[in-house]
C-alpha cells in the first residue's frame, strides 16, 4: 500500500523530532559534563546533630558554584514532620543558606532534601537534625550576670528578648515573650532585689516554657520580667541603687511618702528608672492579667476589688488550693482597706482595670515553688482565653 503524501510528510517530522530529542540529550549530558556535576561536600548542621539556636539558618556547601538555571524553587526542601515547610533560600556561589519562614521550635525533627534533578543523580541527598537548647544553663544561679546569659541563651527560642529599661547603675532591666498571642499575660519578679527566689523561679518557667511551647495556645503570649531589680539582686538588698523599695514607687491615689528605711517610697511616685520602665511597658501594650512574686509569706492575694472581678477571683481561689499557697480574696475589699501604699497590683488595679495577683512563695526550694506557680500559670492561661 502506497503511503500518501501526507503521511509521509508527518513520518519526516516525527523523525526529525526524534533525531532532534538524541541531540538534545547528548547536548544535555555534555552540558552537565563541561559544567561538572554537583556534590554536598558538607552541611551545617551535619546529619544528627543537636541544632541548639532555632533560629539559625541551614549551610549546603556544594562542589561547584550553581548557575542561575540551576538555582529553580523546589530544588531544596526543608520539611517537618514529613510535611515541607516555608522558607527563604539564598545562593551565594556554592553555598545555599536556608532558612525557615517562622523559626523552629523546641524538640522539632527537621529534614532537609536536595533534590535528585539538581545532582544529576537517582536518589534525592537527605539530612536531618532535631532542635535542641543548650544544657548549659544554670537556672539556680540567681545572680544578674547568670540570669542576663540565660536569657540570652533562650532568646533564640522565644518570640523576643529586649530590655525595657535600665536601673539606677545602668544595668539592662529584661523581659522575654514566650508565644504570639494577643491576649497577654505579665510576670514581674525581683522587685525586692533580696527575693532572689522569685527571680529564679521565673527563670525557671520561661525555661519550662520555651522548651514546651506547645501548651501556650496561639491566642496567648506570655511576658516575663525576672528581675526588675538588677542593682538590689546583685546586692542581695530589698531597694534599688538609691535606697527606693520599687513596690511602694508606683503612681497610685493611695501613694505616701514614705521615709522609713526598709520601705523607702522615693521622693515621689516612679521617681525611680525600674519603676519608670515598666510603666512605659505598659503604655506600649495591653495586658490582660499581671502576676508579680515575692517570698516568705505563702500566700496568693488578689488584688481585685471591683464586682467584675468575683468570678476571677473564685476561680483563682479554686487554683490557688491546688497548689499549697494560702488565699487572699480581695471580694468585699476596699481599695482605702489596703496597708501597703504604692504598690505594683494596686496600680494595676486603679489605672488598667486588669486582673492582679501577687504570690507570695513559700520558703523551699525553688524547684518546689517552681511546680506550684506553673500549676497557677497554666490555669491563668486557660482563664484569659475563655
């Protein structure tokens, strides 16, 4: 049977289309042979390693540098939980630096692939590695300089580390944040430099929290102040550096002026820096609910008067007997009843109209303290977010 013209004519195309295809392969695999092929020679972190800043970017360091044809999204992947995840990728010659949109968290085993179409080879290059914090910390060292390096060593685990202040020797006053969340909770310990306790304790929950930060829900961020008082925790003195209790400083109507040594008010209300500081914290953000720590008493107040505050403070008084303290209701409370003037809870109290509670520990070892107040700070979280 003759083949017809047309036929013939579609038979030359498809077999200049094949010829053209060999050539187009021979060409490609010249291509990649006078380039050179691609290898990993090595990764940071390396395969199994504890990666301790979360934060950090992920190093590929190839055999050759990579042409702009060869830079295409999708070569590399940074996966979680075998799920890929966000992240920026930036060439600089043979070296990839990735790094994820949001940082990684705590415990995360991340995996990270370079695909087999950019090797040249039948197998995609896999490498691992879980995120870990330094086991270095020493949470019962309670001294500035300790408890300014932890900090720093947690930064990288938290939402932010920044200094709200400086006290009279010009010591940075620290609050680190803990989760995203719009609904905010504050904790203020140190004011009284010689409570170290209440210092290390808060040490103790951000670290507890930072390296289990999927129990703060994503509605809740929680800030914390560990030491307010740099100057009288290094000193191990109730005042700050000019003689001033900071927890009868604050601008409250029931304010006096105050001479006697132990509770010295400062000449007038936040005439003092640490004072200062966390009133213009409170001028930047809105919190929902402020604790502040003390010791030796053994004792939860609540320092919410108003009829608002009943349900709050029945509830507080059903957490408080699951953790050992002693409660204090301020229901059926005047603000006039107080003894104390000036005070922290009482500011928060007239001038924000939040819920205040101030714990004071017990004596014991700060671990102990430690478990009772993460009782009390779990089921705040739950109350803010009903």
């Amino acid at each position: 049977m003759k083949m017809s013209l047309v036929n013939k004519i579609i038979w030359i195309i498809v077999g200049l289309l094949f010829i053209g295809c060999l050539a187009a392969g021979v060409a490609v695999k010249g291509w990649r042979s006078e380039r050179g092929e691609i290898k990993i020679l090595e990764t940071t972190p390396k395969d199994g390693e504890k990666f301790v800043s979360r934060d950090k970017a992920v190093y590929i360091y190839l055999s050759r540098t990579l042409m702009t044809d060869e830079k295409a999204d999708g070569n590399f992947l940074l996966k979680v939980g075998g799920i890929n995840i966000s992240h920026t990728e930036e060439i600089v010659n043979n070296v990839v630096k990735i790094k994820p949109i949001k940082n990684f968290e705590y415990g995360q085993k991340v995996e990270v692939v370079v695909r087999k179409e950019l090797l040249g080879g039948n197998e995609n290059y896999v490498f691992g590695f879980k995120v870990e914090l330094p086991q270095d910390m020493k949470l019962d060292d309670w001294k500035y300089q300790a408890v300014e390096r932890n900090l720093r060593l947690m930064k990288n685990y938290s939402e932010g580390l920044r200094e709200i202040g400086v006290s009279v020797q010009g010591k940075n006053i620290y609050l680190i944040k803990l989760g995203q969340g719009s609904k905010k909770i504050l904790l203020v310990g140190g004011h009284h430099g010689y409570e170290e306790e209440s210092t290390s304790m808060l040490m103790r929950l951000a670290d507890y929290f930072v390296r289990n930060a999927g129990e703060i829900p994503k509605e809740v961020s929680i800030w914390i102040v560990p030491a307010l008082n740099p100057d009288g925790l290094d000193k191990s003195q109730r005042q700050n550096a000019n003689g001033v209790d900071l927890n009868r400083n604050y601008g409250v109507s029931n304010w006096v002026l105050d001479k006697t040594t132990m509770f010295y008010s400062g000449p007038y209300p936040f005439s003092e820096p640490e004072t200062r500081a966390v009133r213009t914290l409170f001028d930047e953000e809105q919190f929902s609910l402020a604790i502040t720590y003390h010791t030796n008493r053994n004792l939860v107040e609540s320092n919410s008067y108003k009829d608002k505050f009943i349900g709050f403070n029945k509830y507080l008084g059903k957490v408080v007997a699951r953790t050992g303290y002693k409660y204090l209701d301020a229901s059926g409370f005047s603000f006039e009843d107080l003894e104390s003037k000036g005070e922290f809870v009482s500011w928060l109290y007239q001038v924000y109209d939040i819920p205040a509670v101030c714990v004071e520990m017990k004596t014991e070892p700060v671990e102990k303290s430690f478990e009772r107040n993460k009782i009390l700070l779990r089921e705040m979280i739950k109350w803010v977010t009903k």
